[in-house]
C-alpha cells in the first residue's frame, strides 16, 4: 500500500468521488460537499497555508486521504491535519497515519491538530458518541469509527463538543422569561432580525467572531478576504432561516443564527457577545428571542449546533435538553 503526496489541484474530483461513495445516502450530502469544496479551496489557494495531501489509490480510485496543513499563523511547530477518511481497516489507517506522521515531521512539525478541514473555521470534529440520529445541515459528516482509530494512537489532549435539542423548547421561554428581552430597550440595547445579511454586517459579524474566539483551541486569525470568502453575504442569505444582531446603539455587539432543517426542526447555531458585553444577560435575551420566534413560526423542536463543553451562555442548551452526539479534536505529539 502506498501513501503518496499528490497534486492537490489534480484531484479534488477524485476525493469528492470518495465522499459520495461513502456519504451521499445523507439527505444533506450536496450541503456538506459544498462547504467541503470551499474548505478544500480555502488550503489549495492561501498564502498563509502550505498544504500536502496524501491519498492511496487502489484499482477503483481514490481509497484513503489525508492532508497536512501548515497554517503560518499557528505557533512554530505546530500544523493541523484534516480531510481524513478511509475504510475501516487497520492496516489501512496505520499506513495513512505514518505517512502523515512522516510528512509532519519533515517539515519540522512537532504537534497535530485535527481533524479538521482547512481551519477551526470550517467543519471539522470526529464522532464520539451518537444516538445514530441523521445529520442535519452544516453537521460535518464522518464515519462512527474515526474516533476509536484516533485515539488508539494516544492523542496528548482531547477537545470536545455536542450537538443537542430540545423537543418541546417551551422550557427556555420558561427559564429565561422575557424580562431579559423586554429591558433591552431602556439599557440601550436592541436586536434586530434580518434574513438578508449587509456587508458592513457581515464585517461586524467578523470582528465580534474573532474577539470571542481569540483564545479557542486551534484559532487562527482569517483575513478580510478569508472570513468574507467563508462567510460570504450570499452564502449567509442562502442558508440562513435568521440572523439575530444584538446593537448597543448603532454598534453590533453580537449575533446568533438560525437554519431551517426541516418544517418542525429549526437549528440554533453560533450564540456570540462581546466580552465587555457578557454577564448582562444579553446572550439571554438572544437565546429569548430565538425561541420566542420559532413557537411562533411553527417549529417543535430546536437544535443547537456544536456546542463546545464548558460553554458559558447559561441555560443554552441545559440538563433538560437532549444530547444526541458527541465529536472530539485531538492534539498529538510527535
């Protein structure tokens, strides 16, 4: 078996072959493919990015895959890896690991982090656990095994997440009450809803993004062009159901967003306030609002996307809420 290094331009098609093969049953496959591409693109075509992608080619193509991603902004020594599948075979995944391992470490990298598709930014995680629900959109698809593979190589840390709902949600509304949302108006604060997002709100969604998870495992600070290339206003338009933007005045102070998953699911997914802003109740008053608008809309169900563990947005999601799957990153030391 032979792991090799190969042109990354020459063979996108043949890894998104991979994927079909292996995911495209999943009803949201062409959602996740999309932003896999654009991930893929995001390591292929960056300045701040050396990437070096390894596959196997068996007799029917493309059989196994991983990338070594060398992001300058990351501390010396350290790189991410990513775009990893393969079939569930040992001597498969030990052939891909100990060509990733090699590469790294020829290029003088000490520390992986991943698996992770271009960035922090993009998707990435591996299943821990799961009550073998369907993925729902934005939800980075992967295989149940990737996990035990994994970590059978002794990872140094384990950073971990999970994607809950709550079904009923009447709960939140009970919790929080409105009082958080109600004295919004007489502190100075207001929120505003909109399902076409500005560009000057797209920049503001940046900058708040970057302030809150400045100090996030894995971070690396986008560009301009990096964050608008990722996030773009027609992407958003496209798949948002809502964007919530939280004002102080004129000045954006955070955000959530919403997407429709199907006519009784609405998927609740990055909660953000500025740090000067936290500890007022304002992430309340979001949270208030989301789940204000969808009883009203119809929804039985709300879901909150990747949520990291140790979140510190009280009541958002809870006990009461329903975790259905669990997903970890490693950190490995070579």
């Amino acid at each position: 078996m032979n792991i090799q290094l190969y042109k990354s331009e020459s063979s996108i098609d043949s890894l998104a072959q991979l994927l079909r093969e292996k995911y495209s049953s999943n009803k949201n496959f062409d959602y996740f493919l999309g932003d896999f591409k654009k991930a893929y693109a995001f390591c292929v075509d960056n300045e701040n990015v050396s990437f070096y992608p390894l596959a196997w080619f068996g007799d029917e193509g493309m059989r196994a895959h991983v990338a070594l991603i060398v992001d300058k902004r990351l501390p010396t020594g350290e790189a991410f890896f990513g775009f990893l599948e393969f079939p569930e075979d040992a001597s498969v995944f030990s052939a891909v690991w100990s060509g990733l391992v090699k590469e790294a470490r020829d290029k003088g990298v000490s520390i992986l982090k991943g698996p992770i598709h271009g960035s922090i930014w993009h998707q990435y995680r591996c299943i821990k656990e799961t009550d073998n629900s369907d993925f729902f959109k934005s939800e980075p698809l992967s295989e149940l095994y990737y996990y035990n593979f994994l970590t059978s190589h002794k990872p140094s840390s384990e950073i971990t997440y999970y994607s809950a709902y709550r079904d009923p949600f009447d709960v939140v509304l009970q919790v929080i009450n409105e009082d958080s949302y109600n004295k919004l108006a007489e502190r100075g604060f207001s929120i505003k809803e909109t399902r076409r997002v500005a560009p000057g709100e797209l920049v503001a969604i940046a900058n708040i993004s970057k302030t809150v998870f400045r100090d996030s495992w894995g971070y690396t600070e986008l560009s301009k062009k990096e964050f608008t290339d990722l996030y773009s206003s027609e992407k958003l338009t496209a798949h948002l159901n809502a964007l919530y933007l939280l004002y102080k005045g004129d000045e954006v102070v955070g955000f959530c967003g919403t997407l429709k998953e199907d006519e009784r699911t609405l998927i609740c997914k990055t909660l953000c306030v500025l740090p000067q802003y936290q500890g007022l109740g304002l992430g309340n008053a979001l949270a208030y609002k989301v789940h204000f608008d969808a009883k009203k809309l119809g929804f039985e169900r709300v879901m909150y996307a990747l949520i990291r563990d140790g979140n510190k947005i009280k009541n958002f999601p809870k006990d009461d809420a329903v975790i259905f799957r669990r997903y970890a990153a490693f950190e490995f030391r070579l």
